[in-house]
C-alpha cells in the first residue's frame, strides 16, 4: 500500500514509517513541525535506506490537505498529527480543539472527496477516563479529564459517525498505553521540546544530567510500591501494532474497529526506574513529590481483541525499552538539536 502518514516525523510516527518500510510499504508524510524538527528526516532516510517524501503543512489547511491527496495517489492514511500535552491543554483548551479536530475535519473530508476511506486514528487510553478498573476493555464507556482527552474521545465519535453515513470506511481506533523506547539504533526516539511530561524521558534526561533528579509524583498509592502503575509499550511495538490494523482493515466486516495496543502488563514508576539504572549503569537521583493532579494509580491493557483480531502482540521488554531509550539519550543528549 501507499501510505499517508500525518504527523510522521514526530515520535510515534518516525518509527512506523520504518516499520511500514520494513513491510513493504510506500509512505508519503505530512507534518507540520510544530513539535517535530527537520532533522529527523536525513535519519529517517538512512534507516529507511530510501527517500522519504514529507510535505511540511497543517492540515487545518484544507485546500493543501485536498490538494495533497489530489496529488499523491495514497491507498491510506494513518493519522498521527496533533497535540498531546494534557496541561498544556487546560492551559490553552481552544488551540487544542482547532488543531485535533479541525485536522481530523479536513483530511476527513479530504479523504472523502479522494475515495480514500481506509484510515488509522492515534487515539489513548486516556479515552477510558479516570473511574474505570483495570484491565481496561475496548467497550468500557469512553470520556476525558481534560481537554487532550476530549479531542480524542470527539474524534473517535467523529470517525464513528462518519463510517455509519458511507460503508465505504474501514477505520482502527488504536488506543495507546504509554509508548516508551526507541528504535535501536539510537538514531530516532523521542525528543519532548521543554521539560518533559512524561516519565521515561524525564528518567532519560537525569541520566544524561539536563535534570537534577527525578520527582516522583506520589508514593502513597494502593500499588505494588505506592508508586503509580502503567502499561508501558516499545514503540517499535506500538508501530508493529499499526502496521497489522492497517492490513486487517483490508478484510474486516466492520467499519470501526477499536483496538487497545498495550502489553497487558503494569509497571510501577519505581520499577522503571530500576530498570533505566540498570540499562544506564548507576544510581539516579529523585525525590518523592505530591501526587500529580488527575492521575490514576494504575492503568493498563487489556490487549486480548489486538491480539484476536491482528495477531499483533507487544514482544519487547521493559529492559529492551529502557535500553533502547538509554542508546537514543546518550547518543543524542539533546535530542535532534546538534
Ligand atoms: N511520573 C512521575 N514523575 C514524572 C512524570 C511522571 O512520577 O516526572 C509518574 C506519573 O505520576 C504516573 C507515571 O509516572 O504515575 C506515568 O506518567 P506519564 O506522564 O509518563 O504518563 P501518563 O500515564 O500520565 O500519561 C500517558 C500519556 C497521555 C495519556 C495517558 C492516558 O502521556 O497522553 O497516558 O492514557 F493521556
């Protein structure tokens, strides 16, 4: 197939536009670069060995979105593009709603207006809300605590909507964990611009001393340690995860399918912790903090439709993802910047 991929210079993206290549895939990407830099694409290129064609636009501009699938003859998209930081979103709730779902709206129709009706949306397991009792199941009710969460919660109906109006779409609603590592090159992974939200980079970037040390966002939790519990995902799987739905959308009956891409598996902060030491070769430092507002204690997959329906299953480690990210952090401390 060829594939559009939006947003595919950023994390998730770079690593499955390689693992598309790797399938046999053609990948055309659009990326706009507000949280993504130009310089992943020489790497992206060399992995790939081949090149990658990017167009550099938002796709809130919709005659640029039409004439891009005008132009390149794709077969599918697979819809990354967007903004992710939930704080940031409460800050600034309005560019979030335009953004997320004023680009959704435009390659939606840009889409339609193309008859290209096979696509793969980035949604989160964030979509389950704050009530619900891991293992969190595809068919739990879906709602948000924050802005981030309601564009995906919007967009996931939005798609819903869309496919009971024209059976023509096949689209996979893939609901994240938390991705984490990267390609084991070490030349892509993940570069969070500021200070990080999230915890492997932050982790990542004590080790190579742009932190002074870990906060611990509450360790009074009814966890296996009082720290909070994720199910963490290797990217390289995650990616894996989307080249599969991509695929099986070709001989599904249904129009929408909801798939969790998780390992099935929690681990606690202090947890990854340890295993990043061991990956990095010494003790880092961290404070215990207050509990971060809107936190769960504990969330993770319950991956049994992926693996049903896709044969996917997440494979690598927590030692493979905390060395991986070890070899993208200390290869690159600044990330893409030189
Ligand atoms: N944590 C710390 N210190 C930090 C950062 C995080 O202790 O500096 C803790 C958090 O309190 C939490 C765990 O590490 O217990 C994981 O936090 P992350 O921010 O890495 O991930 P979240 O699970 O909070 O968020 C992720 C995605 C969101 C998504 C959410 C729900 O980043 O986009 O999962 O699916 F909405």
């Amino acid at each position: 197939m060829r594939v559009l991929v939006t947003g595919g210079c950023g994390y998730i993206g770079t690593h499955t536009v390689l693992q598309l290549v790797t399938a046999g895939h053609d990948v055309v990407v659009v990326d706009d670069f507000s949280n993504a830099s130009p310089a992943v694409i020489p790497r992206l290129e060399e992995l790939a060995d081949r090149p990658i064609p990017v167009h550099r636009f938002t796709l809130e501009d919709r005659a640029r979105t039409d004439h891009l699938l005008a132009t390149e003859r794709v077969d599918a998209v697979i819809h990354f593009a967007g903004f992710k930081a939930v704080g940031e979103s409460v800050a600034h709730p309005i560019s979030y709603y335009r953004n997320n779902i004023g680009a959704t709206l435009s390659l939606l129709e840009a889409m339609s207006a193309h008859d290209v009706h096979r696509l793969v949306f980035s949604s989160s397991a964030t979509v389950y809300g704050a009530d619900a009792t891991p293992p969190f199941t595809e068919d739990l009710p879906t709602s948000a605590t924050n802005p981030y969460g309601w564009t995906k919660v919007m967009i996931e109906q939005i798609m819903r909507d869309l496919a009971v109006s024209d059976p023509q779409w096949r689209i996979a609603l893939l609901r994240y964990f938390n991705p984490v590592g990267a390609h084991p090159s070490g030349r892509i992974g993940e570069d969070p611009s500021g200070i990080p939200n999230n915890l492997l980079p932050f982790i990542a970037q004590v080790a190579v001393g742009r932190r002074d040390r870990l906060l611990i966002f509450g360790d009074d939790y009814d966890t296996v340690d009082g720290t909070g519990v994720r199910d963490f995902i290797h990217v390289d799987d995650l990616a894996l995860g989307h080249v599969a739905a991509l695929e099986a959308l070709g001989h599904r009956d249904e129009a929408v399918n909801t798939w969790n891409l998780g390992t099935g598996q929690g681990t606690s902060v202090r947890q990854l912790l340890r295993a990043f030491e061991k990956a990095c070769g010494r003790e880092l430092p961290y404070a215990v903090a207050p509990r971060r507002p809107g936190d769960i204690a504990t969330s993770y997959a319950d991956p049994t439709r992926a693996h049903r329906d896709l044969r996917w299953e997440a494979t690598r480690s927590i030692d493979d993802i905390c060395a991986s990210a070890w070899a993208w952090q200390s290869a690159n401390p600044h990330g893409y910047q030189a």
